[in-house]
C-alpha cells in the first residue's frame, strides 16, 4: 500500500469499534497510571506521627517549600508544627516520604543517639549525579567514608599548626583593605565580599596552598560563582524535578549545576597544575591536598574532598563573621564590643601584639567563644541540615521508622527550642556559653556522624577573625541616605530563602582604627 493510501486506513481502523476500544482502554490505563502516580510515595504512611494535610498530587508539600512563600523551609516545618501540634510529622516531597524533626530532644535522640543509624543521605536526581565525590550530599559509601575520615585527620587539630602560616597573612590583608578603602571610617563599607573572599583565600590556601586575594580577581570571582551556584541547588525543594520521577522523563538542556561543576572543574585543574609545578620545583607545600596524598586517595577524591571544603567555607565561617559585627555595630551591640575588647587585652596582659599574634593558635578569652557560638545558634545559616536517610529500621516509642526513609532536622527551630535553651532562646545573648563547653552548643554545622568535618577549624577561624576585627576596629552602624542598617532578627536576617543556604542581609557600616599608627604598623607586611 502506497504513503498516501495508509493515511484513509489508518482513520478507518481508529474510528472502528475496535480501534475506539483499544484507543479508550488506553486513555483509562493513563488515567489510571496518572491517579497513582500523583499520590505515590516511595514508603507507605508512618504510624503513630501525623501527617501535614492538603497535600498536592505529584508534588506533594512542596507548593510551601522551596521559598514559594517567601519563607525559608525551617520557618515552614516550623508552622507545620504548631499546626499538627507535635515536633515531629511527616510530609511528602514530591513522591518522597519524609519525617521533620524540630525540637532539640528529638534530635539529640535520632541524630545523636542514633548517629550510626542516621548516616546515610538520600539521592538528589539531576544534581549529585552532576557533581563526582561531594561529601556533603552524596549518599555514604566506602568511597566517602573514606575521604571523610581522610578530610578529618586533615583538619583537626594537630594539623593546625602547619597551616597558620597559611591562614594569618589573610586577616592581615582584610584589615588593610576595611582600613583603607573604608578612609578610617569615613566611608561606609560593606564588609561581606571582603570576609567572603579572605574566607575562600583561606581554603585555598589550605585545600591547594594556593592565593587568590583581589577581590576583582576574575579567577577569584568565577570560582566562587560556580560554587554558589552548586550550593543554592544542593538540597534544595525549589526544583520540582529533583523529586518528581515524571518530570525528569521530559528531556532536559544543560542545566545551572553542569555549568557550574564544568566551570569549578576547569580551575580546579589550574590550581593542581600550579601545585604541581611547585612542587616539582622543589618547593615543601602544607596543605591539604598534599596531607591527602599521604592517605593513598585517588586523585578523584582528593579533589572531591576539598572541593567540598572549599564549597562550604565561605558560607559559614564568612556568614558566621558577618553577623557577629552586624549585631556588635547595633547600640544592643556596641557595649559588648567593648567588653569583649576588654576581655581580649585582659587575657593577653594588656599585650596587644601577643593578642594579635595569638588569634588562631588558641581560644584563651571565653567571652569571644561565648559570642560567636550564640551566633552560630541564634543565625541559623543553614535553617534546615541536609537531610539524612536511615541504614536500618528504627522503632522508637510507638512509631516504626523504615530502612532508607528520610529525615530532615528543622535546625532553625532546634536552635531556637525553648525547652532546651530556655524563654530566652529568641534573645541574642553574647555570654550564654560562657562556662558551658558542650562539644554540641547548636546544631549550625550539623550533628551527629555526617557533621561537617571542618566544624573545629571553622569554629577557630571565625574567633580569629572577629579577634582581629575588634581589635583593630571600633565598629560602628551608621545612618543616611541609601545606607543599609544591620538585620539582627533570629528569623529574617535572610532574605534568601528558596536554597540550604540562608545568606545574610547585607549591611553597610564603619570600620574606624582603634589606633592609627598601631594598625599601620601590622598590616605593613601586607
């Protein structure tokens, strides 16, 4: 039968009862494959916890996640609680079953209690598949049990001394440029770029002993703009297609995260070009890469492991820093910035070189400990932590937890749980820790046994960091036309809510010289 002939035929057989039979049976069967699929679940409902209600079909509870509502997910678990009355439930993202935990007693239970039963994380389709070794979202394995333990044994704390020639010149450079380019005061600055880019300095000079240090670096910027990139994905409810198995039937173009791993790719081989070419030339590099080499790591996971490092560095030690002076320059702020000065030269004899010299290498004044730990509490960086999906069957109380479900801690709510912290865990107190060394004050970095490897050093930076600031500094908030005041609110500090990362306001303020012909002198190595 010839092209043109088919075309008559082909309606004659659909328009006839058995055509319009098999054509409606299909219809139904779709029909049918739709209404299970837009309810489908990959565990059944949990017993014993209730469940948020009006879920949507295909999506489930993600029409409020995601910042659909321009609210954070941590503000949203937390309405969720108080609306099922009980700090834990479940939800559903997209096809998977979730439980939220939002209380400190109940983490402390799952994900301490529990660690080695809470160990593993669930798969993000279309973003880790994207990403090689990623310690931070990848599912453990052997291949990521051992680059954490290798990434530990690199930072922790008998390491440190070997990279403080490293990280010191850093802070130099940030006093320098807040000195200079802000006139001593006179001109309003906003220091977020400048911690961000001294903070991945940092990294990168212990990850690759490598500098990148102008804030205008080109190399500098596109770097660090593959890696925000990689990091708004990580974890994220904005993508319906991470977690709704039929949209990802529908093909899809390049997307953000490939882009940005290729860009992050491409620099990372020109830092292990120049590292190696150093090396080669006979120089002794500490850093972290070469601490990992010792560890009989494939090259691969080497650089998945600092890649992961360097991923997560400027979010939390530059955000930690950032607010920590936004609430110090605020009048609520500024007595104790003059206290923690005090605090400083007291415990340094009055000796403010020794002071100086001394920021990374101890924590001797338990009130700048004290401060920056409540601002990792009371600032939730990371409202909610990176989800964790069970090894093994949990029973706890009445309920049954399968094997493989996923649990998400509402770590903006369990840093501010009343029960635990008291009524005053919605208040800013700089010396709430003073006298309490709890290895766990909050829960900024995690907990349990996927916390965040560089917890110890980051904690150190960040003291450091703020050390120098205070002590070079008298900071100060600052009014007038188009000038950005500090946001000190618990909750909406942020405005970036659509990603795990919740990156503060930003804010302008003035950083003027305690004493002008002492700061010169320090930063003149610079």
């Amino acid at each position: 039968m010839s092209s043109p002939d088919m075309v008559p035929e082909l309606q004659r057989v659909l328009l006839s009862k058995e055509g319009l039979g098999v054509f409606a049976v299909s219809v139904v069967g779709l029909v049918i494959f739709l209404a299970v699929e837009a309810y489908k679940t990959n565990f059944q409902k949990i017993a014993g916890i209730p469940e948020v209600p009006n879920a949507s079909p295909f999506i489930g509870h993600m029409g409020s996640l995601g910042g659909r509502l321009d609210k954070n997910d941590g503000t949203i678990y937390s309405e969720w609680a108080t609306e099922t009355g009980s700090d834990i439930y479940q939800i559903r993202v997209g096809n998977q079953r979730s439980v939220v935990v939002n209380s400190w007693a109940l983490m402390k239970e799952f994900w301490i209690n529990r660690s080695n039963t809470l160990i593993d994380r669930p798969h993000q389709p279309g973003f880790l598949d994207k990403l090689g070794v990623d310690l931070t979202g990848m599912p453990m394995t052997d291949q990521i049990r051992r680059c954490r333990q290798a990434a530990m044994k690199a930072l922790g704390k008998p390491m440190w001394p070997k990279y403080y020639h490293l990280v010191e010149p850093s802070s130099v450079g940030l006093v320098k440029s807040l000195y200079t380019k802000g006139q001593n005061g006179e001109k309003p600055i906003d220091v977020y770029y400048y911690l961000r880019q001294v903070v991945f300095d940092l990294a990168l000079s212990l990850t690759y002993g490598s500098r990148y240090g102008a804030v205008d670096d080109e190399f500098m910027k596109n770097f660090i703009k593959s890696i925000n990139a990689i990091s708004a994905v990580r974890s994220s409810t904005a993508n319906f297609r991470h977690y709704v198995p039929l949209l990802r039937l529908i093909p899809e173009r390049m997307n953000e995260t490939v882009k940005a791993e290729r860009t992050r790719a491409a620099h990372v081989e020109v830092l292990m070009k120049s590292l190696n070419e150093r090396i080669a030339a006979g120089e002794d590099i500490d850093c972290i890469v070469t601490s990992l080499d010792d560890d009989k790591l494939s090259e691969e996971e080497i650089h998945g492991t600092c890649i992961s490092l360097l991923q997560a560095a400027p979010d939390t030690v530059a955000s930690g820093v950032y607010q920590t002076i936004a609430w110090l320059c605020t009048p609520s702020g500024q007595p104790t910035q003059a206290k923690v000065v005090k605090a400083i030269l007291e415990a340094y004899g009055g000796d403010r070189d020794l002071a100086w010299r001394m920021a990374f290498r101890e924590e001797k004044v338990p009130l700048l400990v004290s401060l920056y730990k409540e601002t990792l509490r009371y600032y939730t960086f990371a409202p909610f932590a990176t989800p964790r999906r069970t090894v093994k069957d949990i029973q706890y109380k009445d309920m049954f937890f399968p094997k493989g479900i996923t649990m998400i801690m509402n770590a903006q709510q369990v840093n501010h749980d009343p029960e635990f912290f008291g009524a005053d865990a919605m208040e800013f107190k700089p010396a709430r820790f003073v006298g309490n060394d709890s290895p766990l004050p909050h829960v900024a970095f995690g907990s349990g046994s996927r916390i965040c490897p560089a917890v110890a050093i980051s904690n150190r930076l960040i003291y450091a960091l703020v050390m120098r600031l205070l002590l070079a500094f008298e900071i100060k908030e600052i009014d007038g036309p188009g000038v950005r005041r500090p946001n000190i609110d618990p909750i909406h500090f942020s405005d970036v809510y659509n990603q795990l990362v919740a990156h503060p306001r930003f804010f302008d303020s003035c950083f003027v010289a305690r004493d002008p012909a002492w700061l010169e002198i320090i930063t003149s190595e610079v």
